[in-house]
C-alpha cells in the first residue's frame, strides 16, 4: 500500500492543475450562459479536496497508525460526493469524482489491513 499511497498522491497532486484549469473553464462557461450551474465552483472544490488528499497520501505512506487512512477517506470521500453530485454540465467532473472515490476506498482497504496502532 506504500507504493500505492506515493502513486496516486503523486498523480493527485499532478490532476490538482487539470481540474483546476477545467474547473475555471467551466465556471466561466456556466456564467456567459446564465444557467445558475454550480459545476465550475464543484470543480474547485474537487480540484482542491484532491490536492490536500494527494499532499497527505504522500506524507502518511509510511505510517503505522489509522490517522492518515481517515483523513485520506475523508477528503476524497467529500472530494467525490461534491464531484458526483454537482457535476451539471462539467460532464469530466465525473471522472475525476470516480477516481477520488476510488482512492478514498483503497484508503479503506489500506486502513482495514492494518492491525492496529502501536
């Protein structure tokens, strides 16, 4: 799970400039159509939840205890329900949603392997 943990911060933090970049695109494009649509400001949200996620994932790899594991799970799970609930018409939102949630359950696995803080 180490490896794992370095990798996906790694490309977390790497993704933190697409989305923020897509984000702002489709803020700008939700306010020239005057739709009211939130997605660029979910994309932010996202963006940033995945940037802090990344940033522990990397700092946490080679902890023993559950700490890291609850705050990895925490930040992408918010990170995915705000992408997967606000996505509108940033329809990628979705992909980058799928991946926070499927690193927030690899936090999971990572923190049920573990017997126990020492």
């Amino acid at each position: 799970m180490k490896t794992w943990k370095l990798v996906s911060g790694i490309l977390c933090m790497v993704m933190f400039v697409f989305v923020s970049f897509q984000s702002c695109a489709a803020g700008i494009a939700d306010a020239m159509a005057d739709s009211g649509g939130v997605s660029g400001g979910a994309g932010l949200i996202t963006s940033v939840l995945m940037l802090a996620g990344g940033i522990v994932s990397v700092s946490t790899r080679n902890s023993e205890g559950k700490g890291g594991d609850i705050a990895l799970v925490i930040l992408f799970g918010i990170a995915a329900l705000t992408g997967f609930t606000m996505a509108g018409n940033f329809k990628d939102l979705n992909i980058w949603a799928g991946w926070c949630l499927l690193c927030a359950v690899t936090a999971v696995i990572s923190m049920m392997r573990k017997k126990g803080t020492k």
